[in-house]
C-alpha cells in the first residue's frame, strides 16, 4: 500500500496501478481505493467512478464513500435513479448533514428540475460546502432564477480549488470566465 502511495506522490501512476491491483485479492476495499486515487489522478472518471462504486458495495455502512460516490455520479450526470435513492435515504438519517441535503438539490437540478433544485437549497449553508460543491451549488442556484446570488457564491472560488468536472459545469452555466 505504501508502495502505491509513493508511486502516485511521484506521478507515476502506473507503477501505483500494478501495486494496488496486486491487492484486489487479498484486500479488495485497499485495493479498489488506491485505484480510485489513481483513477482521480489521471482524471478517468469512468474508472474513479467504478471503484468508488465497488467500496460502497463492499462497505454499505461507510457513509462518506456513499456521499463521494454520490457526488460523482452527480457530476457525471449517471445512475441518477441510484442517487435518488441514496440521497433519499441519507437524508432520513442524516437530517442535519449539509452535503447531504446538496445531494438532494444536485440530484434535481440534474433532473432538469432547476426550481425544486433551488427550493431544496434554499437551507444550505454555503460555508459548510467546499469549494467545488459550493460552486455546483451557485450553477443550481444560476439555474433557478438567482444569478445575483449565484455570482456572489463564486466570489472567493478559484478554478484552482475545482476539479475538472466542476470547472466544465461552472463555466457551462456561464458563471466563469475560463479564458
């Protein structure tokens, strides 16, 4: 495992690949998160999100992993019907959780549901999101009508702080400049 940490410090992400999937057998959960690493780094998000989607599998009580996965199925606009589902449970037990009720909200701006996306934001407190999911939350909120206050949530983000996913959809939304 140190191994493939190392590698990946080092860039080199096919050295990190060979040693984490030497450990699919023998510790599939380390395994499959050393990949997805991986996969984050070269930015395959089809692979990043097959293995966040095997560590939920493997650990259906680890809730972060479930959130993250969420998130990134969000952002690659997939198996909305699963995030539903996800989200909707979460929230029952998870009432308070602020990423959680973004989840929700990101799930219908995906739906193309861009009012009921705003509605649900309506409670979230920006400050508790970081940078990049505070940015797809200003896109909902573009979307819903609030452009004044989604230009005001973008203030203090760089493009730096997002990922690429995130970038793409901040400046489909028209709330960057990216040149």
């Amino acid at each position: 495992m140190r191994a493939g940490k190392s590698a990946l410090e080092l860039k080199q992400n096919q050295a990190a690949e060979v040693v984490y999937r030497s450990l699919m057998e023998a510790s599939p959960e380390s395994a499959h998160r050393g990949l997805a690493e991986v996969a984050e780094a070269e930015e395959d998000f089809d692979g990043l999100l097959d293995h966040l989607e095997a560590l939920v599998r493997l650990n259906p009580g680890d809730y972060e992993m479930q959130k993250k996965t969420a998130y990134y199925q969000l952002l690659l606009n997939r198996r909305l019907d699963v995030v539903r589902t996800t989200a909707n449970r979460l929230g029952a037990m998870l009432p308070e959780d602020t990423f959680v009720a973004f989840l929700g909200a990101f799930g219908q701006y995906r739906a193309g549901s861009f009012e009921r996306a705003r509605e649900r934001s309506e409670g979230i407190d920006p400050e508790k999101l970081e940078p990049g999911p505070r940015a797809v939350l200003a896109v909902i909120l573009r979307f819903g009508g609030d452009q004044a206050v989604a230009e005001e949530l973008m203030e203090g983000i760089s493009l730096d702080d997002l990922e690429v996913l995130e970038r793409e959809l901040v400046a489909q939304a028209g709330l960057v400049d990216e040149g």
